[in-house]
C-alpha cells in the first residue's frame, strides 16, 4: 500500500514539474486572493512545488523561484506564516 501511494504522488509531482509555470502563476493568483483558504492552498502548492522540483529539477530552481513569489507576496504575513510553518520559507 505505500508503495503504491508513493507512486502515485510521484506520478502526481512529475505532472506538476511538467508545467512548473503554470504552477507558479496558479500560486501567484491564489496568494493575490488575500483570504485565508487561498493561503492553505498557496501553502499546499508551493510544498508539491518543492516535492516536484527536488525530484526532477534541483532545490535550488525551487529557492530562486520562491524568491521571487516572496518578492511580490512577502507582506502577506498570513502567508508567510503558512509557509514558515511548514518550513518552505523563513519569517524575517
């Protein structure tokens, strides 16, 4: 059984790093949303995002990135508390 749901979810992260940028931009409009179940869901995406890229592209693709979502997002402290929880990103 968990080696079924283990390839499931990497079937799962290899169809999202097939279209990292739309990922991005599906991130990107949800975080502009404001409201608390859109930040769970821009929590949720961006830790398969991390999955996805550690598996078939590199961490350090994924942090670039990040960067530049937090650019744009970072003063969204509910957010950032999201994401600093599941330690995607750290708070300042």
């Amino acid at each position: 059984a968990d080696a079924k749901r283990q390839a499931k979810r990497e079937s799962y992260l290899r169809t999202v790093a097939s279209d990292f940028d739309r990922w991005w931009r599906d991130a990107d409009k949800r975080a502009e949303r404001g409201i608390a179940s859109a930040y769970d869901e821009v929590r949720r995406a961006l830790a398969d995002l991390s999955e996805a890229y550690t598996l078939c592209a590199s961490r350090s693709d994924f942090d670039k990135k990040l960067e530049q979502f937090m650019a744009r997002h970072g003063k969204r402290t509910a957010l950032v508390r999201r994401l600093a929880g599941v330690g995607l990103w750290k708070k300042a």
